[in-house]
C-alpha cells in the first residue's frame, strides 16, 4: 500500500534539526524509485541463491564427512537465507520484477528455502502494512503491544502471559522457531478466507518436503536437519529482531483509528536502523524502513539512493546498535507520553 486517503500533518524530526517533511508529498516524489530494473533483480537472486546454494551443499558435505568445523559457516548461510526472504519480501510488494506473474512465482520458489507460504505471508504482510500504527488494527503480522492502560487491565496471569511473550528470549528465539516451524505450516489467521491460503500452505510444505526428504535420502535425515535446521532459525531470528526494531522503538507513532493516517505512520512508525554496509547487504537494506512503509513498491536496491535524494531522511526515527538493543526491553505503549517503554518505567509510573 503506497497511498492512503487522509490530509496529513507535517513530520518533524527533533528540536536541534527541524525539518518540516509532509509525508503525502514525500511519498509522490519517492515514487520515482519504484520502477524494478530487471538486470539488477535477476542479479540479486543470482548472487545470493548461488553462494546460499553453495554453502549449505558444502556444509552437508562436510558434516557427513565427520569434518564438524563445518558448523562455522552457518551464520554466514543463515544471513544468506536471511537475504533470500528479503528478495521474497519484495516479490510480495510487486516490486521485484515489474511482471507480475515473475514476482507470484519467485516468491513462491523461495518460500520453500524460507519455509514461508508465499500467498498466506503476502496477505498478512499487506495488512500489516495497511495499518502499521494504527492502535485499533493491531494484530496482523506485528509483534502483539498493549498499551499501559489494557496492560494494568488484565489479570495477574494475563500480565504474566504478556510478560512472558515479550521476553527477549522468547521473541527472538523460542518465537522465531515457532512462526517458521509450525505456523506457517497452516494458513493461521486465513483459515476462513479462501482456498487459495490452503494451497499456499499445503503446497510449499509438500516441495519443502520433498527438497528436505531428498536431501536426507542423499546425506542422511540426521545431517540434513542438523544443518538446514540451525541456518533457518538463524536467518528467523535475525528477521524477527529486524522487524522488531523497525516497528518497536521509543518515539514510535501509534495513533486511535480516528487519528491515524497512513503516510504519517508510515513514516513515523518505522525506523531507520543504521547498520554496517555489509550488513545493510546481508538484509537486503530493510533497516531504511520508514522509507519503506511509505512507498512499499520501491525494490530494496533501491532505497539507498532514496535516501541520499532525501538526506533529511538519516535523521529521522534513526536507531543505532545501542538503542536497536535498548529496544528489546520496551514493551509498552504509553498514551499520555506517547512512547514505548520497560514494564519498569511503567511500574515506576504507577507509583
């Protein structure tokens, strides 16, 4: 979604520089980064799926050779896998190819890699970009957030429960393991809303298995799980604290359903994560995300240069390393500041 129908105010970023940025007006200028180019595109899936392709082979090789050293190089293929899911991101904005029938078709080949349903994902995340930041339309592909008012509201147990949830442990490892091992397994969330979400999901756990079941048949169940395993999570769990940062930082922009405007939220409710350029390659520059949420149909090769043809953009919702990690313990929305913050400053708030 690149366009939204409400009059929006001006998006200012701090006291020390002003900038006075209208996001629908932003938005109509960025659009001129949206065109793919196809060259640069079968580039990006050639230079990562070959080395990704590449490594895991050699990996289980090795592995099944005795040679456990092996197991060094999985971050490096998990990052590689990590990027894979970026290209697949893209496919489902339509902004990989300019056909739409290539991005459908990509994105469902990677989805097998990913262990991600293509069409079920591509839904989801359309409505998570639909309504990013909008307090009355959470709930579709974001990470749950309660505000401190329906956090007191609950019971013990259910302040426990959430608690619980947004334990960094459990978001960034236990959840990760559970989205890309089980949920995708079923279309959850589109059980009732069309054949086409079953087919999705049915069909990329049957060529999954497949891929998996020959690869086992070739080095062993035990090698192949040993090593596809270990390399997925890794590429989940970055993924899932990529997007965690992007959405949950301090000065995020939440708003009730009667204030809320897409171009404003989508500026001001994503982040830009300034990350090493290496990695902005690993993960296929998705930090520069408020850019993103504004003009979703701009491809991820793309977003650098929109940005250096608005500088004023660094500058805003920019998160380092260190609040990038600060973060995880935010938990909270709170009303009345209008920020995130730690279930302790909200028990400091109480008092």
């Amino acid at each position: 979604m690149d366009e939204g129908d409400a009059e929006l105010a001006p998006v200012t970023t701090n006291e020390e520089v002003e900038p006075v940025i209208n996001p629908r007006a932003l938005a109509r200028e960025l659009a001129a980064f949206r065109t793919p180019r196809v060259s640069r595109s079968i580039w990006e899936v050639a230079s990562t799926f070959v080395p990704f392709a590449v490594l895991l082979g050699a990996m289980l090789f090795a592995v099944q050779a005795g040679h456990y050293a092996a197991f060094a190089l999985t971050p490096l293929a998990g990052m590689l896998l990590l990027r894979l899911f970026i290209i697949q991101h893209d496919c489902g904005h339509g902004s990989f190819f300019k056909s739409k029938t290539a991005n459908t078709w990509l994105g469902r080949s990677i989805g097998v890699l990913t262990l991600t349903p293509y069409d079920c994902w591509r839904r989801s995340h359309e409505l998570h970009h639909a309504s990013t930041g909008n307090l009355d339309a959470r709930g579709f592909g974001d990470v749950d957030t309660l505000t401190v008012r329906e956090y007191r509201a609950k019971s013990w147990l259910g302040r426990f429960g959430y608690r619980l949830y947004r334990h960094p442990i459990v978001l960034m490892g236990i959840g990760p393991a559970y989205l890309f091992l089980l949920r995708h397994r079923l279309p959850i969330g589109l059980m009732k809303d069309g054949w086409v979400y079953w087919i999705s999901a049915l069909a990329t756990n049957a060529v999954a298995a497949a891929l998996l079941i020959t690869l086992g048949l070739i080095f062993g169940a035990y090698v192949t799980a040993i090593v596809f395993l270990p390399v997925l999570l890794t590429a989940a769990s970055v993924g899932v604290w990529l997007f965690y940062v992007q959405h949950q930082f301090e000065d995020a922009h939440w708003d009730t359903r009667e204030n809320w405007s897409y171009h404003e939220s989508a500026i001001g409710g994503s982040s830009y994560l300034h990350l090493p350029a290496v990695m902005n390659w690993f993960t296929g520059n998705i930090a520069i995300h408020h850019i993103h949420h504004l003009v979703s149909r701009i491809p991820f090769y793309r977003l650098p240069t929109a940005l250096k043809a608005h500088p004023e953009l660094a500058e805003i919702n920019r998160v380092g390393p260190r609040e990038a990690v600060s973060s995880m313990w935010l938990a909270l929305w709170d009303e009345d500041r209008r920020k995130l913050i730690s279930f302790r400053e909200a028990k400091r708030l109480s008092i």
